[in-house]
C-alpha cells in the first residue's frame, strides 16, 4: 500500500524561475494555537507505538496533535501503564477504562532490510473490547508525517462518522515586507513549501478538485492575471489575460472548467473557461458589479458576490447564467460566498455594525444565517472537504494569521507564521487516496 | 541646447528617473518618486517643472487623485473640478494619454475590491467621455486593496486609500 504524496519542488520553468524562491520550510512553518473545543470530546489513548523511538520523526505525537487539534478529542494519558501495549494481546482494558478511554489506538514500526519501514496500526474500542480498525504501511520514512495523518484520519471516521482531513493541504499567500510568496502546506501548517514568490501581489488561490494545480491571480505583469499552476512540475499557463482586471478564479467540480472574473466588457462580470484557456463565455449581464464564484458541488449553479440591489449580497444562478436569485438578506455587505461540500449551505463574510467583518454560515434551504466568528477583520472563508472546519484569514494585533473554525461554531484554532502576514487561505481537497 | 538636454537626460539616468525633462511629449518609463529629489539639482530640469502644467503645484492639473466613500464609486462633486481639469488638458493634448488606477481601503473581500478598485476608475473614465475624451487616451486599472498609499488600519489612512489616481503615461 503505498502512498501517493505529492511534494512541490525542483522549480526549473524559464519564466517562472525568476520569480520561484527555494522553498524555506523552516522558517515558514505556521504554528497552531487551538481556542475552543467541541461539546463532547472522545477520550481517546495513543499508546506510543513500538520501535517508534528510534526514528528521525515521531508518529503518534503527531496523531495525537491532529487529534487534539480538531477538538472534538480528549487525549487519555498513557503514561504510567507498563508495559506498554503494542498487539492487542498485550491491552488490559481495566487499565485504559480506568482512565476513561473509549478507544485506544496500539501499533508498531518495523525497520525492513530493503530500508523500508512496516507501520502497523489497530484502533481498539475500550468499552466493547473489540477492534475497530487494523493496517499497515510500507513506507519510506519521509512519509512518517503522512501515514500519522492517514492514522489521525482513519481514527476520525472511525469514532465520529466523517471523512478525515488531517491529511489535506492549505494554500494561502504570505505577505513578508514587499515580497508575496503563494505557499502550500498541511492542514496542520507543516511542511510549508512556495509554490510562487513575486514582488507583487498574489490573491485568489484556487484548488483544482484533484488537487494537483492552483489557479491564482497575480499582478507581476503591473495587472492582474489568471494563472494555472501544476504542483508536481511547477509548469504554469496563463488562464486570462484579456484587457483589465482578469481574477477570482473557481473550479468546476470536474476540474473542466472554471468561472472567472473578467472586465473587458466593463464592470467585473463573470464567464466560464475551459481550464486550457479555450472557449471563453460570458455567463452574467448586468451593469453592476459580479465577482467571487463558487461551483455548487453538482456543478449546476454557481454562486457569488453582486452589488446589483445597491450593496454587495450574495446571488445564486444556474451554471448557465440564467435565473440569478438573491440568497443574503440581512445586512448592506455580505462578500466571498463559498458552497460547501455537501452542496446545502454557503460561508460567506458578512459585515456587522458596519465594522465587523465575520464568517457567517447559510442554510440554503431555510435561509438561516449563523455568524461563526467572534474576531473582527475575517476573509476569504473555505470549508474543509469534510464541511466540519472552515479556514479563514483574519487579523490580530495588526498581523494577518489564518484562522480554522468549526461549522458550529465551537472549535476555533489560529494559525500563524513567526513573520509577516498571512492571507487568502483556501483548504485542499481530500488527496486521492482517501 | 543639446548640451543642456544632454545634461538633462544624464541626470534623468542616473536618477534612474524618466521623463521629468519632457514638456508635452510623455514618455514611458517606471515611476519613481524617491529619483525626482536628486534629480532637481540640476537647473534645466527646474525649468521644465515650470513649463509642464501637470507638475506645477499652483495648477489643478498637479492634483491627481479622487476620493470616495466606503463601497462607493461615484466621482464626489467636490473633485469634479479635478476631473474636468484634466479632462479639457487631455482633449488639447490628443498624444498625452493616461491611465486610471483604482484603489480601495484594506476591508472586506480583496476581489469585491478589486471590482471596486474598476468601478472607481471606470467612474472617473466615464466623466472624461462625457467631457470630450476618448477611450484610446485612457486606460482603467484597478489595484483593490493590494498597493495601499497609506498602511495603518484606521480611517485616517482607509480614507487615504479609496481612491481613483489619474496617471500620465511616462510619469
């Protein structure tokens, strides 16, 4: 069972070269800081795993982080229980029942004499004494940090029902004196790799839905331009570049097409595209500004941003442009619209108070808005595959950090980069072997 | 005379600084306020600044920009005069040409204010039609909130930062 990573690196294009840095993880790591927790926490125990010392990357620490992370876990101690259980036959359940753990995660890594490592995992349910999960791994050891995700995922669903996302990635633009880099890291802000550096500005990144390229818009040619840019082999093609403002970028769910933002014909309108640049349609016709698509999942409708009744509201119509209905009702500025993945709500940021500016989440079929926020200067909201999480930018203390709450509000996390402003998240799809 | 605007253009290179010796003829080049200080040492250029409407303080011409309101893009009546100003400089100087850059306070959505950032110098472009200027001596350009003037996060600079520039070409 190998895994499929994809890593960006060995920038090497002509054009793009110049403007590529060596990626600098180190210093570009963003650290996470949780600040609320959901209703009712699992109890959960990750046993360290055997053989786990004697390697470069700790595994379980890092399951146990992701696990913690989201909120809706209680980390059991194991310290203390001796010895410690690493097959099934070795588990006393008084002992984990004891400290009110509902599950227990055991396991162990096997050094092979091709250089490979054996990472076997088994989630035990405490209270029934049964197994819930059992696998294994053959991995080299960069993949350490994956497989813990993988392990943190599979823990995930097996306890609450839902797809894992410890195993995505985020991309977002960091802003460091005059220099803009548009970065690509895991969901828990490791391995933070530039995907593209310039002096001027970078917005708008867009996950293709397979996850291997980002369409964004960039300003290195003094205007903004759509570019789509493969992960894999840093290969990029301009999307638009017609006269004025070509921006906002948005995959269709097939990965065929995107909407885009074009001024050509005078204010911000939005037209379809093929992802190869060909076949260039105009989808809305108003004289007003139209900006910000979201693909709804099954690719039937889009919605965005219009200031067509006076103030910016959000606005749903069909992928063909036609029928466009006002969806946001409450307030004079509500921007950004995002579908969630399920296809039943949109985030959105609304402006409260007329200086507040807030994620907000919308039920589309009974119109009930919920802010999630309770900080002052959010941007850019995006759900995690799962629809649980939304990944925001906001602002604290005068610095921009990316900001992770839960679709109820409760579980919040700030994430930050030890410099310069953190901006325009968007979190990645689930990878392909998932 | 060749001698003086010889000497001119040294300096104007060595500023690293373009068209500042020009009198009605535009150049392109990269704008570069930081050059114009050291480049004023030298005597020929101050007669030009006095020659050029456009860069004599005392003249309307010399003011460029136009300020709005939060999510607003109309031209307040209180820069039509500006607006005017150049619009009538542009219909006598059908070679000059000059681009509109929009701009928007760091708030809310960067692509709604990018739109913005269009509605603003869109807003300012359609005032010079009205008043006799063509589409092929202006150019709109919107920077949203991405190139803020000013870079504190209160009114005092946001007010700073909604705003239409009017830029000549080789400025």
């Amino acid at each position: 069972m190998r895994m499929a990573i994809n890593r960006i690196m060995n920038f090497g294009h002509f054009f793009v070269a110049v403007l590529l840095a060596a990626s600098g993880s180190a210093n570009a790591a963003l650290t996470i800081e949780i600040v609320g927790s959901g209703a009712n926490q699992v109890p959960v125990a990750v046993v360290p795993f055997a053989g786990e010392s004697l390697l470069p990357q700790a595994i379980t620490s890092v399951v146990a982080a992701d696990l913690q992370r989201c909120g809706l876990f209680k980390i059991v101690d194991s310290v203390g229980i001796t010895p410690e259980p690493h097959e099934p036959a070795e588990v006393n359940y008084q002992d984990w029942r004891a400290r009110s753990a509902e599950a227990l995660a055991i396991g162990s890594i096997l050094q092979r004499p091709d250089g490979k490592l054996e990472v076997r995992f088994r989630l035990l349910d405490a209270v029934k004494q049964v197994q819930l999960a059992g696998y294994s791994y053959i991995i080299d050891a960069a993949q350490l940090r994956a497989t813990a995700h993988k392990i943190a995922d599979l823990i995930y669903e097996k306890l609450t029902g839902d797809v894992g996302v410890f195993g995505t990635r985020i991309a977002y633009i960091v802003k460091s004196g005059k220099r803009y880099e548009l970065q690509v890291a895991d969901a828990d802000g490791y391995g933070a790799q530039t995907v593209l550096a310039s002096n001027e500005p970078i917005i708008s990144p867009s996950w293709s839905p397979d996850g291997t390229k980002l369409a964004y818009v960039s300003f290195e040619r003094k205007k903004p331009i759509i570019y789509i840019q493969s992960l894999a082999s840093s290969r990029r093609q301009v999307l638009a570049q017609f006269k004025g403002n070509n921006s906002a970028p948005a995959w269709s769910p097939d990965g065929k097409q995107l909407a885009i933002v074009l001024t050509r014909d005078g204010s911000s309108q939005i037209y379809l595209v093929n992802a190869d640049g060909s076949g260039l349609k105009r989808l809305s016709y108003s004289s007003s500004i139209d900006t910000e698509p979201s693909f709804s999942p099954d690719g039937m409708s889009i919605i965005f941003t219009s200031d067509r009744g006076g103030s910016p509201q959000i606005y749903r119509m069909a992928v063909s442009g036609n029928g466009a209905q006002r969806l946001t009702f409450e307030g004079d500025y509500n921007v950004s619209p995002h579908f969630s993945p399920d296809g039943k709500s949109f985030t959105f940021i609304q402006r409260i108070n007329g200086s507040s500016f807030n994620v907000a989440l919308q039920d589309l079929a009974s119109g009930q808005m919920q802010v999630l926020t309770d900080t002052h200067m959010d941007e850019s909201p995006s759900f995690a595959p799962n629809g649980k999480m939304l990944l925001y930018a906001t602002e604290i203390g005068g610095r921009g950090i990316l900001a992770a709450v839960s679709s109820d509000g409760r579980v919040k996390q700030r994430l930050s980069t030890r410099f310069g402003d953190v901006r325009e998240p968007e979190w990645g799809p689930l990878s392909k072997d998932q | 005379m060749n001698k003086i605007l010889l000497g001119t253009l040294l300096v104007s290179l060595l500023a690293g600084c373009a068209g500042q010796d020009v009198k009605e003829q535009p150049k392109a080049g990269v704008e570069d306020k930081s050059a114009s200080q050291t480049a004023q040492t030298a005597p020929s250029e101050q007669k030009a600044v006095e020659a050029n409407p456009l860069k004599d303080p005392n003249n309307i011409l010399s003011k460029r920009s136009v300020f709005y309101d939060f999510d607003k893009y109309d031209v307040k009546n209180e820069y039509k005069p500006l607006v005017e100003a150049h619009s009538k400089y542009l219909t006598g100087h059908k070679d000059a040409k000059v681009a509109v850059q929009g701009n928007c306070d760091e708030r809310g959505s960067r692509e709604y204010n990018l739109a913005l950032g269009n509605r603003r110098a869109d807003s300012v472009r359609k005032m010079m039609n009205v008043l006799g200027v063509p589409d092929s001596q202006i150019e709109t350009v919107s920077f949203g909130e991405e190139k803020p003037r000013a870079t504190c996060h209160d009114e005092s600079c946001w007010k700073e930062n909604r705003r239409a520039d009017i830029v000549y070409q080789g400025e």
